[in-house]
C-alpha cells in the first residue's frame, strides 16, 4: 500500500496516528522526502501485508514501515500564500538609502556582511523583515549613517524610518498570524534521553547514538527550525526504542551477578635489595567471590594490584593502603589518558559488561586531627596505547571517618557508559588490554605544593554488576503494572497496557481510536503465535553423538600468537585426534616453531563454577563456547594462568591454540568444579564431531507479544514531537502547557501533579501556573534548565573548545574547566532560588566555589569537593560573571586572554547588542605577524584597527576586551605588573581602568540592555524557536517589567510562563 505524503487522512489508519496540526510551517531534512518516497515504492511490492497485522511481517519491517509512515505525515502539505508588499513611501526611501548606505553597504563593500541594494522589500512575504529590522535600529541610535558621513535631514529621516516602520508592522502582524497555527517542534537529544528515562526509570544515555542537534543563531538546542528530522534519526529513533525496551522489559531470569570483595594489606615488608638500596612494601590483595553460595570453596578471581605510576605516594601497611594526594598526569603523555597518580589500581580479567554497577570502598582518614579531611574517589577504566582510559562513578565524597573507625563510601555508575577492555583482541603482545582496571584515588587538591597530606586509609573494595535491588526491575512494572495476565483475561490487560503506556509517552489522554489501531493488530499476533499453536508440539532435533578425543591441528610454523583470528588464517599440515591437553602428538615433527590447536567438545558433569589452569611455554588460549577464558599468550617460559567461567551441565564448544617458538616448551591444562578436585581434564570428557544440541527459539508469550508493539509507540510524533497549545477550545490544550511548562523547566516529560491538574483543565489558570512554578524550581530536576539554559545562553561549552597550553599552565587540567562551569550555573541557581537580583551575575559579593577551583582562583579556606556558598573580599578580586573561569578561559586560546573574544561574548551574551560577522577575507587578529610579534596588545589591536574593514566594527568590541586584560588565559588575576593594562575607553567615552570599573559602568548605564539580553535569552529558551521583530512588544514589556521586580529571576520565568506567547 502506497500511502501519499500529503494524504493525512489515509495516515491515520495506521497505529502511528500524524499529529493532529497544520505541518505547513515544519522544517525537514530535504532529503527527507526523497528517502521515503524511493522506500514507499519499495513498500508496494508488500500489498498483502496489512500494517495492522505485524505478525505477517518481521519487526524490524513493523517498526521501519510505521516509522515511514510518520515522517511521510509530517511532510509539509500546503504552503502559506505570501501577502503582498506594501509600495508606501517605496520609492523615495529606496532612493535616500542608495544616496546615504550603498558606499559601506553596496556592491563594491558590505560591512557587517550587509548589502542593502539586495534586500528584499517585500517585508512580509520576504526572508529579510529581520535585517530591514536591524536596519531601523542602527538608523534610530544614530550608527547609520556613521558620524563621518552625510547625515540625513529630518524629513528624509522621517520618510526612511516611517517607511520601515509601517512595512515591519505588517510583518508582524502576518508572522503572529501565522504562529496562531499549531507549531510543533522535536525533542532534542537531551529532552529525548531524559523522557526516556523518566519513562522507563532507567539512567541509561538512551541519546548517545542520536546525531547532534543543530544550533541556532541564537546558540540554543531546542530551536524548532534547526530541529531536524533526517533518515538517520528514524533509524535511531527504531533501535533506540527496541533496545530500551529489551532493557526495560526482560523475560529472562535475573543475570548473573558478578561480584567480589578485594581486601588490601601488606604483602613484604619494607627493607633493602641486595645492593643496599631502600625497597618499599608492597601490596598484597585477597579476593573473594561474594556471587557464590560458597564463598570459602569458590574459585577464586584473578586479581593484581598496584600503585599506579606514583608508588612513592602509596604505601602498603599492614592494615591497608595508604594514599597521599593524588597528583595529576605530567611530561609529553595525553593528560586525559593517565589516571591521578597515586591509585589503588586493581586489575580484573573477569567483568559484566551491562547492567548497574555499585563499588563500595572501606575507609578512613589516617590522622583525624588533619584540619583538611581526605577524598575518595573511583574510577573504571582500561588500558589502551596511548595510554590509560577512564571515567569516574561519581563525585569525589569527604572522609569523615577515621583510621580506626572506617566508613563505608558508596559509588553507582552503568557498565554500559564505562569505557570497558575489548573482551577479544588479535595481539597477544599485550595482555592488559583486555583487563579492567578498578581505582581508588584522594582527590584532595594538593597540586600547588604538592603536599602528602592528609592521607587516606583504604582496607577494602567491594564491587558488584549486575547491581540489582529487585528482578524484574521497576521498570518492568511501568509496562505491566498488573504483573502476570490472568489466563483468558489477556486482552483487556493488553488494552489496559497500551492505553496506560501511551498516556504516558504521549503526555496527553490517548484517543479510544488510537488505542484500538495498537491493541487490534497486537490482538492479531496473539491469536497467530500464541493462541493457535497452543497444543502443538514440535518435533526436537536429536543431536548426533561425537566420537571421544579432540581433534587436533598441527601447523609447521609458529603463529604470531594465539588469537583466534591468527589460527584462522593458517593452513595445518596435519590433523589428528588425542586423548588429552599435552604435547605428545604424533603428528608433530618440529621441537620448536610449530602451533598446536585442540578442539572439539567438553562435556562438563555439573551446573557451576568452574576454574581452568593453563601453564604453557610459550603462548596459549583458551577458549569455551567462543568466549575467553585464559590468555596466557606471548613468547615466555613456563607461565601459569587462571581463568574461570560458569557452565551448565552437558555439551560445551572447547578450543585451546598453543604454540612454541625456541628453547624450552610446554602445555598443561588443569580444571576443577563442582564434584572434581583440581586435576588434568580426562579424556571422558573430551569429544569430537557429531552436533551440540540446539538451543530452541523461545515460545512467544503474553509479555513477548506486547513488547513487539511498545517501539512504536516511542517512533511516532506523539512521543517525538511536541505541540504547541491550539486553542483554549482544544481538548489537550492543557495537556500542551504541561509538556511545554515541564520541558522549559525540567527538560523531560510533566509529572503526575501536572497531568492531573491538565486533565481538570486548571492549566490555563495563571495563579495555578504560578504555583506550578514554584514547586518545578524548588524541584531537583530544575537543574536540568539551569545547566541546560545557561550553557546555552553563555555559551559555556566554549570553555570545553579551549585547548590549554601545558607548557605555560601545567596546573590546569580538565577538572578545572568542569569546575569552572559549575560554578557559572550554580551562581544562577543561587539568584534564581533567593530571589536575589539578576545584576549579581555582572557583580557579586560571592560566588560559588569547591576546593579546587577556590585553590585554583587562590582563595584559602575552602576544603571539600562540595560547591558553596563563598564570601568574597576585595582582594579576591572576583564577583559576577566577567571574573568566573568560564568566561575568561573561553575568552581565550588557551595561552593568552584573547580580548576580541571576551569583548564579542560581552557584547552578544550580556548586553543584547552582537557585533556583525568579521567580512570573510580579513584574517583573525595573528600574533605570529611579523607587524603584531613582540608589540603591546593594545599596540596590536591599533594595528588591527587600520584596516578599514575592520575599524568600525573593532572600535566597539576592543574597548570591553581590553577591560579583561587583568585576568590571564585560565583566569587568574595577574596581579598589579601592568597597572595600565586593562585602562580602556569605552565607545560613549567612559574611561575604564579595570574589570571592576567595567561592571560599575554595567550596572550604572547598561542595566537595560542586560535586562532585554536575559529576558530575550530565556524567553528563546521557554518558546522553543527564535524571537523576530515580532516579538519585540512582549520582549519590552517583560525586560522594563523585569527591572521593576528587581531584576528577579523567578519573576522573570513566572511571567514568561503566564504570557500569551506561551499559553497560545
């Protein structure tokens, strides 16, 4: 069936219902329509497949056909008829601004990237209402035309001015008539990621896979016209959906839980090597499986475990390791590739690699007198090339116990978001690749002086993953809240599944018509694979017996090593079949530079734990059922290793590939389980040929069937998309404001209290949503809106661009620059919450500073990881955004302050009035120029100023960068040096002789336009899309209102939230 894109109607007989609105003004992807049209026609050949009758297909095919299905829907059906241009005064203002603008605005030079002679004068069917706009302004505070140039009389003003203002006008008025058709825009990847976990109550990164999202002009994510949907998303959006349901709902029995107890002590003690030189302690660990019923008897992992690359930092005692202050990574080594140094690092060669994980760590401080307490923290990692790559669980946490007295510290993470070994590797040069590392480390910031105190005690770690509280998860609950169907009820439960599921993806009531399209092709695919075929048997496949011994391969030259990929490349010149793991093969001709392979079938006695010891001279693995057990590869003498896997009685894949080179040789297999001591495998259990049994699929079930339908749900525009409020009239318009409220302020789905008081209809009363407000800050997930907002807003991911120069900063590291954008989004918390005036975010008597960000601005007195609360005194010279870290650092490229881009980022972020694009042919300002090297920066700015392409626009910028000029690349005062280095004067003539002079001058002459700079900002944010000409009116009334209210905030969001604009 070949549904026509613009067919809305016909759509709707699939269960992936279009959005009910007018798509006329949705932006796609163009080669959106290509893609789906050539696959449509491709869907023709599918004609006796009913879409509502999955079973018929296979689901991969179900999901992608609906998915085509909804995009085909969204594809624009009509286009909006232009208005025609008014021709008022057209004529005579066209003439003047020839006269007055085209020397600096025609063809021959466009400053500001602006040619007037090509704008568009039809300014409501026109793409260039907004430039015209800009226009107006610069004419009206008397930039245009420039002070050098002819100036225009008053009537000739008049003309230019009353032109533009009647034509923008009627702009206006079209550009919010046509907003009054529903506009809906996507959830982008962090409104995707967190409503998926919210949904299904599961802290996976559900949006890692998804391609970025793209950026508008006015730096923000969740723009509805660069909002985007391409072939690509669809596809993702499909897995993505399938996995997280198979991760929300298993069918399965709980995995297994891996799970062991590491106990540090000392193993030798301190003394002398044999030429007097003094030898430290070293460390011993104990390990102990805590996933066995027999602990004692179990086999025991395999286990190292060291001090990193700073042993001299560690000590091992008797009752545990001992870890002075980390340091962090020096030399030429990648820093985000070594770990701090000391770690207790263990190494594991057996780990899950899904589920949660917990690692708790026992310890205590070792002097509790220390006024500075130690940090604990855990990472997980592995070894890669170029080094070592990790990632830690969590914040570091203060220790508060004592060596006597340990406490026990707690860390959560997900193996899935970990970087983990790859679990089969071709080289068999390196063994730790394929080990995970465990490390403990005291993150106290002792960088400075490098101090050894306070140190920490660590006796004990305790790791656990899967880590689960209860099996099913929760989150199995939120699809089957019953639990198990009662027989011959299985239907009305499934209805009952659907339309609860739905409701809450789609955060609005569900149509009965909606939910029959789902439960009536489910109703299909359960009478199909389950209630037809019940009574039936199938006939089972009788495996065919092997005959006993392994068979054995002889290859006449020695393997680079022991892979599997290796041995499959290679041809053996013999075949042969022995009884046991050993060299006596009588096939083989060689005593050294040969390869052996075993391989067949092990037929294991007993369900259990079972441990394997392989000693070999030189290389061997060993492999059951296709996975790793032992690697003891590499060319060395007679090594032993251990590995252990769990095996259920019967038939298991067995494959051991050994090899010598030269000198000596040999190979020794030893096993021991449930019911056998540790002992050579007997030949009993040892055979070849014949066929495993066949693992049958699995019989399709109630809950089986139900999940086929649940990514569909998540593919369709309900889910994706959300929709602007219609109408008062309209039966979800209260249900748009909750999604829209709970995505401004928490970026995820609305909450219980919210739908509840949309389905009352109380959403379109303003005191309630004022309420609503106020209970959604006071709410922890408001941080989301907080780091989202201001990272967006300041564009603090800038900070992240910057690559530090470590020759001149070899104290920064990447701690620093998170740090820093916490304490930029904390400070705005901090104002939004206190109802303290916006004005603090251009000067401030405190800000919000941990212990390393406070050593790193050398401010003494705070210790602990944890942000606070900071008084700050004048010799601090801090407070306000312009001295945050964030800001200079990004102001900078990364060995200099970079005043062009501090001023720019003033400018546009702070103060609502962005310098023009610099003309593409004129460089940026390069300090390797043999005319700029070795001069004053102010001195190079001139210089740069000289090019006349660049003089209007730098005048205005240079000014507000040079006032930075007291603060270095990475932040830090640079003292008094240079009195004179940041004394400027500003475009009106205000002299200007620090950054502190700066803000005073802020917030004496310009308070107004940061109120308009925050107001259009977050009311950007709130709306979803850009604001234009337009919305001029309401960003005036909100901004003078804003001050009224003392530059409030929560006034601010309250108000925006109460407007029309985001009611209607």
């Amino acid at each position: 069936m070949v549904v026509p894109p613009r067919d809305h109607d016909r759509c709707r007989q699939f269960a992936c219902q279009p959005i009910t609105c007018n798509f006329a003004r949705t932006r796609f992807d163009p080669l959106m329509r290509d893609h789906y049209i050539a696959v449509r026609q491709r869907l023709t050949a599918l004609k006796s497949i009913s879409p509502l009758h999955p079973s018929s297909m296979p689901t991969s095919i179900q999901l992608r056909c609906c998915a085509i299905l909804f995009v085909l829907a969204l594809l624009p059906s009509a286009t909006t008829s232009p208005c025609v241009a008014s021709d008022q005064d057209l004529s005579k203002a066209s003439a003047l601004l020839n006269k007055h603008c085209l020397e600096c605005h025609g063809p021959d030079l466009q400053e500001g990237n602006l040619r007037i002679d090509k704008l568009n004068t039809d300014l409501v069917a026109g793409d260039d209402a907004d430039r015209w706009h800009e226009v107006l302004n610069r004419i009206n505070v008397g930039e245009m035309p420039p002070e050098d140039e002819p100036q225009l009389s008053a009537d000739e003003l008049q003309t230019v001015t009353g032109w533009l203002n009647a034509e923008l006008k009627r702009a206006a008025k079209a550009r919010q008539a046509n907003r009054g058709v529903a506009q809906i825009r996507r959830l982008n990847r962090s409104e995707y990621g967190n409503t998926m976990r919210d949904l299904f109550g599961m802290p996976l990164n559900f949006e890692k896979p998804l391609p970025p999202d793209g950026l508008s002009a006015a730096g923000f994510l969740n723009d509805s016209e660069t909002l985007t949907v391409s072939p690509l998303h669809m596809d993702y959006y499909l897995k993505i959906g399938q996995h997280a349901v198979d991760k929300a709902v298993p069918l399965t029995a709980a995995p297994k839980r891996t799970a062991f107890r590491l106990e540090v002590g000392q193993k030798d003690p301190a003394g002398v090597d044999k030429n007097g030189k003094k030898k430290p302690a070293t460390l011993r660990v104990d390990a102990t499986r805590l996933d066995s019923e027999d602990p004692k008897n179990a086999r025991r992992p395999s286990v190292s475990v060291s001090f990193g690359r700073r042993s001299d930092r560690g000590e091992a005692s008797e009752q545990g390791a001992i870890l002075s202050p980390s340091l962090r990574a020096r030399g030429t080594g990648i820093p985000g590739r070594q770990v701090p140094n000391p770690s207790l690092v263990f190494r594991l060669q057996e780990f899950p690699t899904e589920g949660p994980v917990r690692i708790r760590v026992t310890a205590g401080a070792v002097d509790p007198d220390e006024p500075i307490k130690p940090q604990v923290r855990v990472f997980i990692g592995t070894l890669l090339d170029d080094g070592t790559e990790f990632a830690y669980l969590g914040p570091a946490q203060l220790v508060t116990d004592t060596a006597k007295q340990q406490g026990i510290y707690e860390f959560h993470g997900q193996m899935e978001d970990l970087p983990l070994p790859f679990r089969q590797r071709s080289s068999g040069q390196r063994g730790d690749l394929s080990v995970m590392m465990i490390g403990v480390t005291n993150t106290v910031d002792v960088e400075a002086k490098q101090e050894r105190t306070p140190k920490l005690l660590v006796t004990r770690v305790d790791f656990e993953a899967p880590f689960h509280q209860q099996w099913p998860p929760r989150s199995y609950d939120q699809v089957f809240f019953r639990g198990k169907a009662t027989p011959g009820q299985e239907s009305q439960y499934a209805r009952q599944i659907f339309e609860r599921f739905m409701t809450r993806a789609w955060r609005r009531p569900v149509r009965k018509q909606e939910v029959d399209r789902v439960h009536t092709a489910w109703q299909s695919t359960w009478q199909t694979e389950v209630v037809d075929l019940i009574g039936q048997t199938e006939e089972e496949e009788t495996p065919v017996p092997g005959k006993p011994g392994l068979e054995t391969l002889y290859f006449e030259t020695a393997p680079a090593d022991a892979s599997l990929e290796t041995y499959a490349s290679m041809q053996p010149v013999a075949t042969d079949v022995t009884h046991s793991i050993d060299l006596n093969v009588p096939v083989r001709k060689r005593a050294d530079r040969y390869g052996l392979q075993f391989r067949g079938i092990l037929n294991v006695p007993n369900d259990g734990s079972w441990q394997f010891d392989l000693a070999s001279d030189d290389g061997s693995r060993l492999y059951i059922d296709g996975q790793l057990v032992i690697d003891n590869d590499g060319n060395h003498g007679m090594v032993t290793k251990t590995g252990g896997v769990d095996l259920s009685a019967g038939a298991h894949h067995f494959l051991l590939n050994y090899y010598n080179t030269t000198g000596g040789s040999g190979l020794k297999l030893q096993w021991n389980g449930p019911g056998i001591q540790s002992s050579p495998i007997a030949a009993e259990y040892f055979s070849h040929g014949g066929s495993m049994p066949l693992a049958g699929a699995p019989k399709p079930t109630f809950e089986s069937t139900i999940k086929q339908f649940l990514p569909v749900v998540l593919a369709s525009p309900n889910f994706l998309y959300l929709q602007r409020p219609e109408s008062n009239d309209d039966a979800h318009h209260d249900f748009a404001i909750a999604s829209r409220l709970s995505y401004f302020l928490w970026g995820t789905m609305p909450d219980t209290q919210l739908l509840e008081l949309a389905a009352k209809e109380q959403l379109s009363n303003r005191d309630v949503l004022v309420k609503q407000v106020r209970r959604m800050l006071a709410d922890p997930r408001s941080k989301t809106m907080v780091k989202l907002f201001v990272d967006q807003w300041l564009d603090l991911d800038g900070v992240q661009r910057v690559a530090i120069n470590k020759d001149r900063f070899k104290d920064f590291w990447d701690e620093t620059k998170v740090a820093m954008q916490q304490e930029t989004r904390l400070l705005f918390a901090e104002l939004m919450h206190n109802d303290l005036s916006a004005l603090n975010l251009i000067d401030c008597d405190f800000t919000m500073l941990n212990d390393h960000l406070a050593q790193h601005y050398q401010i003494p007195g705070v210790h602990g990881p944890e942000f606070r609360r900071v008084a700050l005194s004048t010799n601090d010279q801090r407070g306000g955004l312009l001295t945050h870290g964030s800001v200079l650092y990004r102001g900078s490229d990364g060995k200099d302050s970079h005043p062009i881009r501090r001023g720019v980022w003033l400018l546009k972020r702070l103060l609502d009035d962005p310098p023009p694009d610099p003309p593409p042919n004129v460089p940026d300002l390069d300090q390797t120029d043999p005319k700029l090297s070795g001069r004053p920066l102010k001195k190079q700015l001139e210089l740069h100023r000289e090019n006349q392409a660049c003089a209007n626009c730098h005048q205005k910028i240079d000014p507000f960068g040079i006032a930075f000029e007291d603060y270095s690349a990475v932040g830090r005062w640079r003292g008094e040096k240079d009195k004179t280095a940041a004394n400027t004067t500003l475009p009106d003539g205000s002299e200007i002789t620090s950054l502190k002079d700066l803000k005073s001058h802020l917030i004496e002459h310009r308070k107004q336009d940061f109120a308009r700079a925050l107001t259009k900002n977050l009311l950007t944010y709130a709306l979803g899309r850009s604001l234009d000409f337009s919305d001029d009116p309401l960003v005036d009334l909100l901004s003078a209102d804003l001050q009224d209210h003392d530059f409030q905030i929560r006034w601010l969001i309250e108000a925006i939230v109460t407007s029309d604009a985001f009611l209607q």
